[in-house]
C-alpha cells in the first residue's frame, strides 16, 4: 500500500500523541535582546502609557519602546533605575539617592525633572527607589528604609523602623510589608501593625496582588498566603508548592482572572484559578531567561522583564507553538 492510500483517519492517531501533551503548546513569545534596545542586560521594572507606548526600568537608564523602536534615556548621573510607573501622563522613576519624572516636551522628547529638592531636613542613607505606587492624588516612592509622598508639589518623608520589601493597595489604603513577615497599615504618616499576620512570621514577603478572594501575598521561598477579610489564611493552591522552589518573585493578575507568577529559577507560570492548572513559560519554551524581574500586560500582550532581556508574549493567540522538549518525536521530513 502507498502512503498517499493511507486514510486521513490513520494519520490523525499518529498526531494525537502531539496534541495530548497540550502543556506543551505554548504561546508566541517575542525576544528583545541587548543587542537590539541598545542597553544593559537588566530590566527590573515596567510601565506602559494609555496609548501603550512601554517604559522600562533599565540598568543603564530609562527604556522606551513605541512600538516600533527603543530609545534610551540616561540620569544626568547615569545611574540605575530601579522603578518606573505612568501616572497622570508623567512617566515617574526611582533609582540611587534620586526619583522624578519623565515628560515629552513640545518636539515629544522625554525631558526629566527631579524631584528630590523638595525633600526637607532628610539625608538620604544609600537609598535606592525600589517600587512606585501612584495613590488618589499622590505617588509614593519606597525604598528599603523609607517611605515618601509626592502631593502637590510637596513631599513627605515616612521614617519608618524596618526593611520595607513592599507596599500595595488594598481596601483603599496602603499596606505595607517588610522586617520579618510582618504587615502596617500606612495611616497618615504613620504605619499602624497589622494584627493577622502571624503566618508570615520569619518569611520575606516580595510581591502583594488584590484579586477576587482577597490580598495574594507572595513570600520569597514558603510560597503564598491570603489575606481575606482580614483574616490570614495559607493558600491552599497545589500551584503553591511548584512557586516554593521556584523562587516566586513576582505576581501580576491578568485580566482574564488568571495569575501570572514571576520566579528566579523557571520564568513565568500563568495559573487558571477555575481549574487549578497552570502552564510554564521558561527558557526551553522561548524565553529568553529564567530569572524573571518584572511582568506587565498591555491588552492580550504579556511583557517579561528579566535577567537578561526584555520578552513579549502574545495571550489569547489563536496559535500555539509545539515545542519537542524531549526529542521523542524525531524529526518529520514529509507527509501528504
């Protein structure tokens, strides 16, 4: 019998073996590398503007992409930038010892403009602005040991006595993480403990998300807890242990309900809360590093800051890649 006599229906068994391993298709991914936005390898943080131009929290400055080429803007000290957020069309950065914001001029040339003159009877100790938080009508900026917040055309300076490692909002206030598990309510200039926080006790808290159910809070190496209704709960996800040693760093809540989860160790895992599964994005699968530092979306667009690169991919795509981790399937030449 010839080949071209085999029926249809005899093919479709040879590939169903290829659409069982559905964990395998994955989502289109596009890398920029180095070489292409013309900056360093690190990009520890992003933003996107309402007509989604995207500004990057880069190494070597601050990174702009409008879709169609990078630009990159330097400190007048040159130094890091750590943070970036788009608020009231400025485009706020924190990096060492200096935060301000970026503004196109009349030629649309992004101009800076610190603000940190308006800081009063205060030296900074080796500070760098790790997170951005625009909040009602102010932005804070937070490092590891001090709060400040930007308001009209003022700022002022929270003292505060631990390492802070996050702020977010939720329930419309502020609360913030840091010393060892422990979480504060940022009310007026003062930061007031939390009561519920024993579970996190001895735990370094990276990342904080509201979602549906309550506040998902990310530990750096015990996985996530939920704070709901005021209550402190272990979050009982099977999703939870894959992030233990993974090295969760970082989470972001898409706007199909799903749960992005950054780590340093396997990229990124976009989890399904309805049904519990989950598919992984790494370096086998089209990413160009595992050590994820930062992740924005941007309608169906997924970016990806991280060690080493900026990655895009492409959510809800008709198309899905198979990719052959194991080599189990050879290689095809030819059918008909």
């Amino acid at each position: 019998m010839s080949m071209q006599n085999i029926p249809k229906c005899i093919w479709l068994l040879f590939l169903i073996p290829i659409f069982g391993m559905g964990q395998n298709l994955k989502p289109p991914i596009q890398n920029y590398r180095i070489f292409e936005y013309k900056a360093d390898s690190k990009n520890w943080g992003l933003s996107v503007s309402d007509d989604g131009e995207l500004f990057v929290a880069n190494n070597q400055g601050l990174l702009h992409f409008n879709g169609e080429e990078w630009t990159l803007h330097k400190l007048p000290h040159e130094t890091t930038i750590r943070s970036v957020s788009f608020a009231d069309s400025k485009i706020f950065t924190g990096s060492y010892e200096e935060f301000g914001y970026w503004q196109k001029n009349d030629f649309g040339v992004l101009e800076y403009t610190s603000l940190t003159h308006l800081i009063e009877e205060h030296q900074f100790t080796n500070e760098e602005f790790w997170q951005i938080l625009p909040f009602e009508d102010s932005v804070i900026f937070r490092s590891f040991s001090t709060i400040y917040q930007y308001q009209a055309d003022k700022i002022e300076v929270i003292d505060v006595d631990i390492v802070v490692s996050k702020i977010a909002l939720f329930q419309n206030k502020i609360l913030v993480a840091g010393g060892e598990g422990e979480l504060f309510w940022l009310e007026g200039q003062k930061l007031v403990a939390s009561e519920n926080d024993d579970l996190l006790r001895g735990k370094t808290i990276i990342d904080m998300v509201q979602t549906e159910e309550g506040l998902l809070i990310g530990t750096k190496l015990d996985g996530c807890f939920l704070l709901k209704a005021n209550i402190l709960l272990p979050w009982e996800e099977e999703i939870n242990n894959e992030l233990k040693m993974q090295q969760l760093n970082k989470i972001l809540l898409l706007d199909s309900g799903k749960l992005a989860f950054g780590t340093i160790k396997n990229g990124i895992y976009l989890y399904n809360l309805d049904n519990g599964n989950w598919e992984n994005l790494n370096r086998k699968s089209g990413l160009q590093n595992n050590t994820v530092l930062s992740m924005l979306q941007f309608k169906n667009q997924l970016w990806a800051g991280l060690d080493n690169g900026i990655d895009r991919v492409q959510l809800n795509n008709p198309i899905a890649y198979f990719t052959d981790e194991s080599g189990v399937l050879g290689t095809v030449y030819d059918i008909t």
